[in-house]
C-alpha cells in the first residue's frame, strides 16, 4: 500500500522526513512517496482530501477536520519565535497601519497570527519566497516572512518589525503553533496509528542521526549555509516535533479559538489528535 506524504520543500521537514525518503527504518508492506509542494497549496489540497498525510498550517485544520485528524506528531511550534514583520526600514505602528505587507497565503498560520496581532493591518498574498525579493524591489514596503527568511532578513538588510511568535508567547504563555501533520480519517484507526508510529521513528532518526539527516536537508535549504541551515532545523524539529504533548496540544486549541472569536476562523470543531 502506498502512503502519500505531502509536505513542503524546506529544510525542517526534509530533516524530519528523511529516514523514510531514504528507506532508513522498516516500513514493512507500506511504501511511502513524498509529494513536496509550498504551504498553501497543501492546505487547498487538504481540503480535497488528496493526500493521506499532509502538512498543514494549524489555520487550515478547522477547514480540513471532517476529513483529517491531526497527528501528535510532525508540528512546528515557534517556541517564543515565529514568523516576523520585515521592512526596508524601522517602521512605527501608524506607519504599519497605512502600507500594504506581502504575505504568504490566506490559510497560513502566520497570518492568522498577524490578524490576531492587529486586525487592521492591510495585506496582499504574495508566493513566500517572493516575498523578500519584492521588498527589496520597492514593490512592498513590508512582508511577513516565514521559513529560512526568519533567518536571513537581516543579511538581506532588512529589518525587524514585530516577531509574531514573540508576541504569542508574551500574550498567551504559549508556543505559536505553526504547522502540523495530519491523516486521512477514511485509513481507519488502525491504520492511522501505524503511520503515526513510522513517521515518529522517522524523526527521532533523524534526531539521533543529525548530521547524515542535516546534509540531506541541505538540499532543500536554498543558499542558506549549513550553520543557519542547522539552527533552523533545531527551531523547527525538535521535541516539540515528537509530541504536542499538553502544554503543544493546548496552544493548538488556544489558536483556533482565538481565531474563531476574532472572526477570522469560521469552522467551529473540537480539534483532535490522533492517540497511538
């Protein structure tokens, strides 16, 4: 049986993913193909129920539950960090009120955060790896930037606004859930929490393997040099990334119900993970 894992093309979930890319642990009559596409397009596709595992964005999920159940594994949590607010320059918040900010898609965690930040920031929805080139272009004043960008900004000359993570930590005591992994309900429990179990082992190998797994992660981490490269990964899998565990699994329902009150989410569900 072939098991379609659908995840983005970047570095952390590289790492995350790369014993089973490889055939590293036993999968025993279960083949696994990786489809690599860019956020946004994983979260449309999850509302079609494409894939039978997914990365989404935590926005995504309420959008998706009636088809998908969230893994307790696979999450990226900013942990006091997060996706950031860039600009050509130090901007104040009147400033930030009357420009238009690049943003990576409606239905990513980051935006939704920014939204719940201040809900009358303007924005336009702009491919996240253009996001940074069209600043530096003139055409955006602003972006908000996800992925390697929260590490190469500065080398880019461009500067710190609002770091979104930061912000959810200090008003919530909690890590910023950014992504999850979630499966496709209609596998069966059974099933699901076989696939659970592989894919944890998949990533406490490349824990335990790091440096074989970060050179495969490379790969994916564009020009970013494998200093950089290694402390992103260390950002975004890690512990967390085993297990929501409570304090993970609260801050999931903190969000969603944040953005459901704001008005910004409007599936209104019980989230659920997955128990192995």
């Amino acid at each position: 049986m072939e098991i379609r894992i659908a995840h983005s093309p970047d570095s952390d979930d590289a790492f995350m993913f790369y014993a089973l890319a490889n055939n590293l642990i036993e999968t025993g009559d279960l083949t696994f193909s990786h489809i690599l596409k860019d956020i946004e397009s994983l979260n449309k596709d999850a509302m079609l129920g494409k894939y039978e595992v997914s990365a989404i964005s935590i926005h995504a999920y309420p959008q998706v539950a009636d088809k998908y159940i969230l893994l307790p594994t696979g999450s990226s949590m900013g942990d006091g960090y997060g996706p950031i607010i860039v600009a050509r320059e130090i901007l104040n918040q009147d400033r930030l009120h009357n420009i238009t900010i690049a943003v990576p898609g409606e239905l990513t965690t980051a935006l939704l955060a920014m939204r719940l930040y201040n809900p009358a920031l303007k924005y336009k929805i702009v491919p996240f790896d253009q996001i940074i080139p069209r600043i530096k272009s003139g055409e955006f004043e602003a972006g908000l930037i996800i992925h390697e960008g929260q590490l190469t900004y500065t080398a880019e000359g461009l500067h710190k606004i609002i770091d979104l993570g930061e912000w959810w930590m200090e008003s919530t005591g909690l890590p910023l859930p950014l992504g999850g992994n979630v499966i496709r309900r209609d596998l069966g429990l059974e099933m699901m929490q076989r696939i659970s179990r592989i894919i944890r082992q998949s990533i406490q190998y490349s824990l335990d393997h790091r440096q074989p797994a970060l050179q495969h992660a490379l790969q994916y981490a564009g020009d970013m040099d494998p200093e950089k490269a290694d402390q992103f990964v260390g950002m975004y899998v890690n512990n967390w990334t085993l297990d929501y565990g409570d304090r993970g699994r609260e801050a999931v329902r903190r969000l969603i119900e944040a953005g459901i009150k704001a008005g910004i989410i409007l599936n209104k569900i019980n989230v659920e993970f997955l128990e192995d």
